[in-house]
C-alpha cells in the first residue's frame, strides 16, 4: 500500500442504505458504467481522507451472502474476492449495516469478516433504529466482532469523518490473521449473529409503529390498489401536466436558434444543414426532457421511499397469473420512462425464465420516446373535446387507450412466452420490504441528473446522426423544377419501395419514409417528418407556417392516422432496446425474436386498425 | 401424512405470532432455501405473518421476522410448518 490510490468497496445487504451512504461520501463525483462483459452497473466514485489523500470509493450490489442468486449479486461476491474481470481486489472493505436489523445484517458480515480484509462497520441508520425505540452500543458491536464500528447516518452525513478515518487506520494497521473463521451452517451463523445483536441493544422501548398502520393500509386488498392505481394516474397526469411549460419553453428555444442561424448566416448547404437538419431534428426531440424528468423523479420518490416494494407485492398477484413475479413490477415500470433502464433492472429477477419474459415484453410499455409521436398524431387528428357528459378529455382517453393496449398486449404475451418459448416453474418471489423512509433532495437530484445526461447524450449523438444521414439523403440528388424534393430525393426513393409493403396496412409515403430511420429511436419518426417537412416547405411561404400536424392533417385520412398509433403501440423501434437486449440476454438469438415478435404484433395491430376504420368510414 | 397435524403458514391466520416448527426443504428449490435461510426463517424462530395477497390472488404473503418485514410466495409459505407461540 505504498502510493497507489487505495480502492475502498462499500458492501452491505439490500436496503442497508449503502447508495446513500455512497452518494454522501463521493458527492457528485461519481462515475456509472457497467463490468466489462455484464450488464451490472458498476458505481464508482472518488473521496479522500482528512489529510487530502485521494480514495476511490466503489459501491457493490446489495446481496444477503457470498453465494448469489442473481447476476448483481454475482458480481458482489467476485469482486470482493477478487474475481471480476479488469477489477482490482479491494484494499479495505466498509461493511454498512442496517442498525435497526443487525440480526439479519450480521450475518454477511460475518461471513465478509472470515475473508480477512481490512474492514470498518458502519452501522448505518442509526435515526431510524431511535425511531424503533432502539438503543444501541457500537463499541460492543466492535469487541464482539474485532474491527472498529462506526455509527453513520448516511442522509445527514454524520459519523462520515469518523467512517474514513477508521478505514484509513484499518488498512495502515492491518495483520492477516490466521483465519477466524466464520460458522460453518446457516443456523450456526444466525445463532452468531443473534447473539452479537442481542449482546449490543442497551435498550428497546416498545414505540407506536406508525408505519405498520400505513402498510395496513397500503397492503390492502382493494384499498390499496385503489392507492396504487391512484398513484399511476397522478404520475401520468403529471407527466403532461407538469411538462407543458418547461416544454414549450424548450420549444421556443429551438425556434429562436433556427431564426438566429437564418438570419446571420448566409444561405448555403451548411446552414440548410443546421437548420433543417440539427436544429429541427434534435429539436424535436429535446423538447420532451421535461416528460421524462417528470416520470423518472415519480419513479425514484417511490423507489426511495420503500413503497416500490409496497406495489411489487400488490402486483405479485396479477403478475402471477400471466407467469411472472412482482419483482418484474419495478423493471415494467421503469419502462413505462425507458425500457433501457428497464431491461437493465431485470437483473435482480433470479428465476431465468421468468426474467427473460419480462425482457421480451418490457418493450411494450409505452416509453417515453413514443410520447412524441402519440403527441404529434393526437393533436393533430383527435378532436380537442370532451368525451359525452364526463369531463374525461377525448384526447386524454385515446392516450390512456394506447398505453392501455400496451399493457393489456404485454400481459397476453408473457401469458404465450411462458408457456411456449420460456416455459418453467412459475417463479418465486422472495423480497424484502424495506421500511418508509423520507426520500433524500440528494439522492433524487443526482439520480435525475444522471437520466437527463444519458437522455441528452442520446440526443446528441444518435439521434442528431440519423437526422444529419436522413437530411443528406432527402437533399440529394437535387430535384428538377416543379418536382417535389422529397419524392425525388435518394430517402424518397428508398420509401417508396417500403411503401409497397406498408401500403395495405393504410400507411403512406410519409410514414414510409419516417419509419426507415426511426428504427433507430421512435421519436425519430417525429423529427423525419419535421425535416421532410422543412426541406418540402422550403421557400414556400405558407406551408412554412403551417405546423407539422396541420399539415399531416391535410394529407392523412384519419383511418391512417390510427393505424400508425397502432403501429407504435409494438413497433421495435429503438437500437438501444435491440442493443441492450442481445447484451443482457448473451446473444442475438432473443433479439431477433423480439424483434420478429414486436413487428408482426405491430403489422397485425396497424392493419386491424385501418381495416376497422375504413370499414366505419373513416378512410 | 404429518401436514394433517400441522398448521401451514399458508393457512396461518394474519396478524398472530406464529413459531416455525418445520420447513419441508424439499418443497422448494435449493436457491428458495437459502433464500429464505438468509431472511433468516429456519426453524424455532418466531414470526408473524401480516398481509396476504391482493383482489388479483392470495399469492403473495408479508410477514416479519425480527425487526425485517418480507416477502414469499404462497407456495413457500405451504412447505413451512408453524405452530402457536405458548403464552
């Protein structure tokens, strides 16, 4: 341990508040990226010792014991065994304990004790062990176990100094001891652990448990689902509600950008370039950030606040019926903002078949990248009216309709999926409930920024590519006079050989030629139309004034109009899900089901639709 | 055929302590057992069960052990065999 940076692993079972105490040690100086070779997030920041010495600082997957039953887990035990590919062994572990559950915490640091590296405890959550009436000794805890303990409360970043202050003299004063180990069967290490606990509690004042009330409340069979389903209408009121503002802002922004490049730079290929190209694709785009920050802050409040795990097993239930588990509940919903982050939080379902069908069907929740679109085509063709005597919104409705049909359609395909190509035991579901807890300012900001990062990066890169690629291919070759560029140009050409495909399903050139590079994201779709649309307009006063809807107004029937909802309520279209899918899954074998599986859903959906429709007149 | 003179904690009625008199291991996968090893329900330790499903199913249960709140399925909680707490 001569001048190298000491690596320092923060281990703990789930919900022993170690992301927080991570996230008040390193600030916002951290770095999340995935193992090589896995998918499992890998957290890592920097802190440093009171006399300045830099410490790098890495926060593990919550597990119960060195024998995993999920991949997260898995590459807990490697890592602090020294086993994960490109991960040093960590110098010094910090054990975080969860002081109002040492009975069942201890036992792992035991088991992490008997590996004999240099190791501090936090006993974490000391706040809310007082609110339990738990008094507890921390210098017992440490003559009991032979390494200093330290009390932490991670949100209000106390007992911190302390917490490095041992590491640092752990790993200076650190002497392999010949192996104490720890007890050989699970009953033996509960005894242990029993034992040191009981040994540690001063006093235990029997307190009023206000939150055994709440649960009784919110773990009710019908009162808690009319909760439950209460929330979900709030988070998806909010996310139009809430997001119409700053949207509109965003929007006006993008305007006043594309005006100061008209105005200052003198027309020529670049600037057509920026302004119909960059600015009206990634524009398109950006503009639903505040959308997406809305549904990520409902979903991180109600992660942190333990009640996650409180509609986990109000949905166990359904979801059993269908052949998954209330564990995919959290991945599901989560994919309702993105089926990225989605898919990624699927690791922590142990039963292999059951977490492969809630990959395959994670895609059809309705993502907020096809908000764009549903956005575009309702305003555009649904009457801004009130449905009959109710007050309820018709555009609201067919909103509510489409996510309604992706949920209704994932449910009946999980059905197929577990009794076909991923047939097994109807899985378990073995969870722990943490305890209510005020969510952390911190913690929801840092966790929101780095979504907002991930989307914009996203923006910046994919999307502003294959709106550059598509604009060049709608540019060339230029058409002769009176001719119109879009039909004429190399894209246009390319869409109207898809169009024979799409045709019978009611689709047009327009959608035709939005669809090719919208497989790279949905909200493509919206930025392809808005820069066909732009280079169509092109010099035409009044079709420049002319909104994107109004002028899709005047060229689709309404009959195609839903057909292409329809089409989006499956379509696969996003190289990320594709991406991540074959990453998590280990192969593309399950890709390209999903891929097939989605597109035939969608083609069947879009063409019932049109069909239906024209039958009622609509065409 | 023991299970007769047993109370099942899937049958166990909410919000009573009950102590684990047994748990039939070979009900259930070696990962559920170790799983439910380290929430720490083995045998002789004392629990109560608390919520039981939703208007969907019976399926799950929640109930506590110590001071940790958790989460089985029905199917688990019929291989675990309880008996009442003496008084």
């Amino acid at each position: 341990m001569t001048g190298a940076v000491p690596s320092i692993a923060l281990v703990g079972n789930p919900n022993a508040g170690k992301s927080s105490l991570f996230n008040a040690l390193t600030g916002a100086r951290q770095k999340i990226a995935n193992y090589p070779g896995v998918t499992v997030e890998r957290k890592a920041g920097h802190a440093s010792f009171a006399d300045g010495r830099p410490i790098a600082l890495i926060d593990l997957p919550g597990t119960y014991s060195l024998t995993p039953a999920s991949l997260d887990e898995a590459v807990t035990r490697d890592v602090i065994l020294g086993k994960q590919a490109g991960e040093t062994r960590p110098d010094a572990l910090i054990i975080v304990l969860d002081a109002a559950n040492l009975d069942n915490h201890l036992c792992f640091a035991l088991e992490l004790l008997a590996l004999d590296l240099p190791t501090v405890i936090a006993l974490n959550m000391l706040d809310l062990a007082q609110r339990d009436g738990l008094t507890l000794d921390a210098e017992r805890i440490s003559k009991e176990l032979g390494v200093p303990v330290v009390p932490t409360v991670a949100v209000r970043k106390r007992g911190l100094p302390e917490l490095l202050a041992a590491v640092d003299g752990a790993i200076r004063s650190h002497q392999p001891r010949t192996a104490s180990a720890a007890p050989v069967n699970d009953a033996a290490l509960h005894q242990r652990a029993r034992a040191i606990a009981r040994a540690a509690i001063v006093s235990e004042t029997p307190v009023r448990r206000w939150t055994q009330r709440v649960d009784n409340v919110v773990l009710h069979p019908i009162a808690g689902m009319i909760i439950l389903l209460a929330l979900m209408f709030l988070m998806f009121q909010a996310v139009y509600a809430w997001a119409g503002p700053p949207a509109d802002a965003l929007e006006g922004l993008v305007g006043t950008m594309q005006g100061w490049v008209v105005d200052n730079i003198p027309q020529n290929f670049l600037r057509d370039l920026v302004v119909e190209g960059l600015l009206a694709g990634v524009g398109a785009v950006v503009v639903f950030l505040p959308q997406i920050l809305i549904l990520f802050l409902f979903i991180l409040l109600l992660e942190a606040s333990g009640y996650m795990t409180r509609a986990a097993f109000l949905m166990d239930g359904l979801m059993g019926k269908v052949g998954l588990s209330g564990r995919g509940f959290i991945p599901l919903l989560s994919s309702f903002a993105c089926a990225v982050p989605g898919i990624m939080a699927t690791r922590a379902i142990p039963d292999e078949k059951d977490r492969l069908t809630t990959i395959l069907i994670a895609p059809l929740m309705t993502c907020s990248a096809r908000l764009p679109v549903y956005a575009l085509i309702i305003a555009a063709f649904i009457p801004n009216r009130g449905v009959a005597g109710t007050g309820v919104g018709l555009q609201g409705l067919v909103l509510f309709g489409l996510y309604l049909a992706g949920i209704v359609g994932a449910l009946l395909v999980a059905w197929a999926l577990r009794r076909t190509v991923a047939k097994g035991v109807n899985a378990g579901f073995m969870m722990e409930m943490p305890r209510y807890q005020m969510p952390q300012w911190r913690d929801i900001a840092l966790g929101l920024w780095q979504r907002a990062w991930i989307f914009l990066r996203r923006a910046g890169t994919i999307i502003a590519m294959t709106t550059v690629v598509l604009w060049l291919l709608l540019t060339f070759p230029q058409a002769p006079e009176g001719e119109s560029q879009v039909e004429y140009s190399v894209a246009g050409r390319i869409a109207s050989g898809l169009e024979v495909v799409v045709k019978p399903i009611g689709f047009n050139h327009d959608i035709a030629l939005a669809l090719i590079p919208a497989m790279a994201a949905r909200e493509v779709a919206v930025s392809a139309m808005a820069t066909a649309n732009a280079i169509d307009a092109d010099g035409d006063e009044d079709a420049m004034a002319q909104s994107l809807g109004e002028r899709l107004q005047g060229k689709w029937s309404l009959a195609t109009a839903l057909a292409f909802l329809a089409w989006f309520v499956f379509a696969p279209q996003c190289i990320s899900t594709i991406a991540i899918t074959r990453r998590e899954t280990n192969g593309w074998k399950w890709p390209m089901f999903m891929v097939g599986y989605l597109f035939l859903l969608a083609y069947a959906a879009a063409g019932i639709t049109y069909w239906t429709a024209v039958a009622f007149g609509l065409g | 055929m023991i299970a007769l003179l047993e109370n099942s904690l899937d049958r166990a009625p909410l919000g009573v302590a009950v102590r684990i008199a047994r748990i039939d291991w070979n009900a259930m996968s070696e990962d559920e057992g170790r799983r439910l090893r380290e929430f720490g329900l083995m045998e002789g330790c004392e629990i109560t069960p608390l919520h039981r499903g939703s208007i969907f199913s019976r399926d799950p249960l929640a109930l506590t052990i110590g001071r940790m709140k958790v989460i089985i399925r029905s199917s688990q909680a019929a291989a675990i065999a309880v008996e009442a707490v003496a008084a």
